[in-house]
C-alpha cells in the first residue's frame, strides 16, 4: 500500500478531529521515524514531548516485553507488584508524599480538579457547590467537557454544552488578574508552568513564584500542568524548577511512558490526595503495572541520561542558532530547553505551509495557533542531528 491508500482508508473509516501532516509512519528509533514508503524523517515535534527519551528507548523496550510476559493488567481492583515501585520512586523523584495513577493527561487534570474541589469543601471549608478554580487564557489542559470548559478555544467547547461552571478565566503571565480573582471560594490555580499547546509561551520572570506566594497567602492551591513542560523538556525535570517553586500539585503524563504506553499521574500532599476515599476516584487501566514497568524505565532513563540537563545545553544552542537566520517571515522566537516557538508574521501565510515544506525535506514538526511552528525534538538528540534540521530549517525561512 501507497501513502494515499492509508490516508484514503484514514478518512473513510476514521472520524476527522484531528489534520496531520500527510505522511504515514511506520517505525522509529531515538529522534529517527521512517513511512510505509521508506521515507526517514527526523521527528521534531516528539509526540507532543511523550517521546523525550526517543522513540523506542530500548530500555523501555526491554521493561515493557519483559513485564508483558508476566502481567499486563489487574485493575485496581487487586493489587500488583509494580504500582508500590512506582509510587514510591515518583514520589521519591518529585518530593511529594502520594501520587495518583491514570493513563491520559487529560484524566490527570480531571483528577487534580476532583481533588483541589474535594480539599476546598473538606479542608479549606469552602461551601457545598461554590469552589471556584482559576484558570489561564491560552491554556490547553485536555479535551474533556469539564476541561474544554475553560478553554480559551471557541471550537473546543462549540457544540458541547452545556459546559462546567465553578471555573474562571484571566490572561496568563498577570499576577494583579490572579489577585484580583481570588475569593473566598477559590480552591486552586491552574497553571501551565510554559504554554505549550498556547505556542511556547514563557511567562514574565517571577509569575510563577509570585503565584505560589499569593496561593499560599490566600490559601489556594497552586496546581501545575507539567504535562509537556515536565520530565526534562525545559532544561529542568519540572519547568516550576526554573523559580524555585513547588506546585501543590502537579500533574505529569505524557514523557512518563517514553511514548510506549499510555501513563499519567498526579503527585501531591497527603492533605490533598487524601481526601480521596476507596469509591471516590478510579481507572481500571489506572497503576496497571504494564503500565508501572514502564513508567519505573523511564524516569530512570530521564535521570541516567540526564535529558533535562541536555535539554538545558542543546536548547541553549539551538534558540542561538535560530535567531541568526535571516528570514522575512520570522517575527520572533521564543522558548525554553528544546522546546521553540517560531512566531511568524502575519503576512507569513500561516505555519501549516512551512511544516509541509520542512516535512517534504524530511523533518517534521507541527504548527499551531495559525502563526507558531513549534519544535520539540526527543531530548536525545545530538548537536549533529540539530544543525542536521537546522540547516534544513534555515532553508525554508529563508526560501519559501
């Protein structure tokens, strides 16, 4: 089979949310994927950060063959030999006192806002039904009703009311919006440390750490979306590091499977977590320890590879390089670790057309917001393989 004969079956069969690049992948190794036609492409985008260690770590191979001829799945029903390990090694990781099992990062955040509401009428003694949780203009947090509630995209939430209430919106990177929407009721802020989905957008200096000062002066929790800016991406394990801040809570996913499986968590206090009573909360699929195996490899291939602190060095070089090319089309680029926005102008004609170029050069990477091409390569990358894209980057920002 050709490519259109994958695309053509795609689209007969296959329900039409999401528009990829029309390439068919069916392999990949480290920052490497290759098409049904033979067709290598460096992968720039890492499954939204979930490949950090690069696609087919054989590490995490290894862990997940070897732990599915033992045992795949018991639900949380009874208890297996792997979630123990898992808790304790990510608790241990991260210096939170419990952590909570799922699979998607959208079920993390769906967790963190069970527990934050559940704290807030238990412990904080916010009134039945009136918990307020703040949220950021340009966030992305997942895709589910309560999530797309609060989502800045009118097409998220367009034909999917009625929607959430108890949520509330103001501009991210704002503290004196934050002060002036904390009440009574409000039981958290939710933030994501750098927005990814948003265009890899870094916030002022200070916001982060001014947000925990004022969530903790006003008794509100301080939730942090580390789904894709965690686990190494931003040059430190978690971007909150950058300014010495420790969320509340934090929800990971994504890079905690290395991309071979479909893990997600949320760590926090015994206070927070701890309101959860067997019956309150669960997933079937949830601390699987097909799932935990993996899970164990790949924070430990995070920290024997010391991906953060190449993120750190190899980003570093990579935004340098970038703001040396002379381009029409750029207006700027920002960013933090391996993960850049290029921010085109207006007239650029949207991001699309030069991620179809770069793709046809052989590297891929995703636009997003119309205007932003975004790039986010494994974090096994070598400098090689970057001025390897670099020089191919160069020549459609210059060119097309």
């Amino acid at each position: 089979m050709k490519t259109q004969d994958y695309i053509k079956m795609e689209d007969q069969y296959g329900a039409h949310n999401y528009k990829p690049l029309n390439c068919v992948l069916c392999k990949g190794q480290g920052v490497w994927v290759e098409d049904v036609e033979g067709n290598r492409y460096m992968d720039f985008l890492a499954s939204y950060s979930a490949v950090n260690q690069g696609h087919s770590h054989p590490r995490l191979v290894k862990a997940m063959k070897d732990q599915l001829d033992k045992l795949s799945l018991t639900s949380r029903a009874f208890r297996n030999d792997q979630l123990p390990f898992l808790a304790k090694e990510l608790c241990e990781l991260t210096g939170y006192e419990m952590m909570l099992p799922m699979n998607s990062g959208a079920e993390a955040v769906e967790t963190a806002l069970k527990a934050v509401r559940k704290w807030g009428y238990t412990i904080k003694g916010v009134e039945k039904d009136k918990a307020e949780i703040i949220a950021c203009d340009g966030n992305f947090h997942g895709r589910t009703i309560s999530i797309v509630t609060f989502s800045p995209e009118e097409q998220y939430k367009d034909g999917f009311g009625p929607l959430t209430p108890g949520f509330k919106m103001i501009p991210y990177g704002d503290i004196k919006a934050l002060e002036a929407a904390i009440t009574p009721n409000t039981v958290a802020f939710l933030v994501e440390p750098v927005q990814g989905e948003g265009g890899v957008i870094v916030p002022p200096a200070g916001y982060l750490k001014k947000s925990a000062e004022l969530c903790k002066k006003h008794n509100v929790l301080l939730v942090a979306d580390e789904i894709q800016s965690g686990l190494g991406r931003t040059g430190k394990m978690f971007a909150s590091e950058h300014e010495g801040v420790k969320p509340d809570v934090i929800t990971i996913g994504k890079a905690l499977s290395g991309g071979l499986y479909p893990v997600s968590a949320v760590v926090a206090s015994k206070e927070i977590l701890g309101v959860f009573k067997p019956g309150d909360h669960g997933s079937t699929y949830g601390g699987n320890p097909l799932a935990c195996a993996v899970a164990r490899e790949a924070l430990k291939v995070i920290v024997d590879e010391k991906l953060p602190e190449r993120a750190a060095e190899l980003g570093a070089y990579l935004m340098d390089r970038l703001k040396k090319i002379d381009s029409p089309h750029v207006d700027f680029y920002r960013g933090i670790g391996l993960w850049v926005g290029i921010v085109l102008k207006k007239d650029a004609g949207g991001a699309r057309r030069f991620c179809e170029a770069l793709m046809n050069k052989g590297m891929l990477c995703k636009e997003t917001h119309w205007n932003v091409i975004r790039l986010a390569p494994p974090l096994v990358i070598t400098k090689e393989e970057i001025d390897w894209a670099l020089e191919r980057i160069e020549q459609v920002l210059t060119e097309l």
